[in-house]
C-alpha cells in the first residue's frame, strides 16, 4: 500500500449546482442562488456545476442562456465542468420513464388541469386503473414513497401537505415534455450532486424531488434552501414578473448586495476590491449558519438597479 494519501483531502466530495432555466436575464433573485451555492460548494472545496434547464422549451428565450453564462462569469462565478444542457439529456430521461414503467409504476392520464382543480387540485387517481395508452397522454407516477416532511439545512423541518405528498404527480406531460420533477432528479442523480442549494420557491417540489429518490433507490442529497427575494409579501422576484436583469458591465453592487441578502455583513470598503477578491472574502467568511433562517426577504431595488434595500425580513 502506498503511503501518500494527502493530508488535506476534502472531507467528502462535495458537488453543488445552479440550475437556472433560460426563460430570460439573471435577476437579483437567481444572483442570490447562484452565490450561495457557488459560495458553499467552495466553502466545502467542492466542485460547483451550472446546468441550463431548458427542458421546457416553450419557455426558453433565445440567447437567454448564453445570456446568463456570460452574467456568471461577469460576478466571477467560474464553474467546474462542461455546462449541461437538458435538451440534450432526453436519452437519460426516457431511460428513466422507461425503468420506472418497468415496475409498472407509470400510468397515462388523460384529466384536464381543470377536471383536476374542480376535485380540489390534488389528483385522486382517477385514470390508474383506465389503462390508456401511454402515447399523447400525460404520465403519472404512482407515488409509493410519499414524503410529506424532511430536514433542511437552513429551512430547517418543513413540512408539506399530505395531499400534495401523496399526489401521484406528472412525470410526462401530454405535450411530450418531461416534467420538472422528473428531470432535476434524474440530472441530480446523474450529475452525483450531494448538496442542492437554491431559493425557498422550491421548498414544496423537494418533497416530490426526495420521493423520486427513493423510488429510484438513489441517495438524496442534502438540500439547503436560501430566503427567497420577494418584491413583496410571497411575490417573488422572477423573469415572468420582469424583475429587472442585473448589471454585467457594473457587477459589483449587486455581488455586495447578495453578500449582504446572504448574511455576509460586507464593509462598504469590499466595493473597492475586484470581483474576485470580493468572491475570496466571501468564500472565507460563508458558512451555512450565517444564511438567515427565514423563508423570505423583501428587498427594494434602486431605479437604475444598482443599489439593493432589505426593508423586512419575513417569516
Ligand atoms: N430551474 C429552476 C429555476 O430556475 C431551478 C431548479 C433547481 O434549482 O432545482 O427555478
Ligand atoms: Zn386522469
């Protein structure tokens, strides 16, 4: 046996990833999940990964992704392997519908969101046992993992509706598309992810994401949920509700105030460093513990969107 095993070896192999969706420009919000979860996965000595999650093509605008890629590397967040493109995974997933109708434990659907919401949103299997055919209908999944609570690093016990947990949910949808759920599992699992770290807007699917896990018999991440930057009350800040795109040409004051959002308590002196010794301060003094515990923070931005307020913390 050979004696040279490096003293200072990571603990584990730490592999983090931002996940946007390239539905338009990186905005405040989506900066906030990319800095925390670049900063945790360097914190760990990890590998940080970016996947473009373009799986649902009707949302995808053009150029946004190359867009967004070229915004990261403007606040210096580099990442670590060959930037992964859903649109080009479709083999993986199928791969997956496929196992999992082996076990027959995929069935065709075909309710209308309407039918579904007037029996109260959550979908009581209605077409389980009809045997329709597996073409242009959508497919669910029989759910024999329900997860109706789990830890989280930040969040800390959450808890989701039992309903909602035990839905048998759209892994396929009639359109042909592979639904969100199925995907992000798939991919986290391919890409061997051991820490998921993104905004609190995602608390709930998590449930569903830890339930895909088990049925695969795969190992489930740890998952760390950031406060989400709400404009107001439980309106988040998001492409659709046109929060503005952040700056790439003056990327230091919205990077401040991510680290601020972050709990990080920069000196307004950070400003004067470059990009990337601001992002080594941060790396040094991050830690998962200085994240505020809350699921929400509103912020108020300045009109020409350089300046960034906290007026409450929510929750
Ligand atoms: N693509 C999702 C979004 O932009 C994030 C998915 C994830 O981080 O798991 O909201
Ligand atoms: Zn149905």
């Amino acid at each position: 046996m050979s004696d040279t095993t490096a003293v200072t070896a990571p603990v584990r192999n730490y592999r983090g990833r931002f996940a946007p969706s390239p539905s338009g420009p990186l905005h405040f919000g989506s900066l906030v999940a990319a800095v925390g979860s670049y900063l945790d996965a360097k914190h760990h000595q990890g590998s940080w990964l970016v996947r473009i999650e373009d799986i649902d093509t009707t949302r995808v605008v053009k150029g946004a992704a190359d867009d967004i890629l070229k915004t990261l590397e403007a606040y210096g967040l580099y990442w670590d392997e060959q930037v992964v493109y859903q649109t080009q995974r479709h083999e993986l997933y199928q791969h997956i519908v496929a196992q999992l109708q082996a076990k027959q434990l995929v069935y065709a659907c075909n309710c209308s969101r309407k039918q579904v919401k007037a029996l109260g949103g959550i979908y009581q299997g209605h077409c389980k046992n009809l045997a329709l055919a597996f073409d242009n209908h959508a497919l669910r999944l029989t759910q024999c993992h329900a997860t109706s609570h789990y830890h989280d690093l930040i969040q800390d016990e959450v808890v989701v509706d039992s309903g909602l947990a035990h839905e048998d949910y759209i892994i396929k949808r009639s359109d042909g598309l592979f639904a969100y759920q199925l995907v992000v599992v798939a991919d986290d699992i391919e890409q061997k992810i051991t820490d998921v770290v993104r905004g609190a807007d995602l608390l709930e699917p998590t449930a569903r994401q830890l339930s895909l896990f088990k049925q695969l018999g795969a190992t489930t991440p740890n998952y760390a949920h950031l406060p989400l930057a709400v404009a107001e009350p439980d309106f988040k800040l998001s492409k659709q509700n046109y929060a503005p795109a952040i700056s790439k040409q003056q990327p230091k004051p919205a990077l401040f105030s991510a680290f601020e959002f972050l709990g990080l308590a920069p000196e307004q002196e950070l400003l004067s460093a470059s990009i990337e010794q601001m992002m080594a301060w941060a790396i040094e003094r991050y830690h998962l513990n200085v994240v505020p515990k809350v699921a929400q923070i509103q912020i108020s931005q300045s009109a020409d969107n350089l300046t960034t307020h906290f007026t409450h913390i929510i929750k």
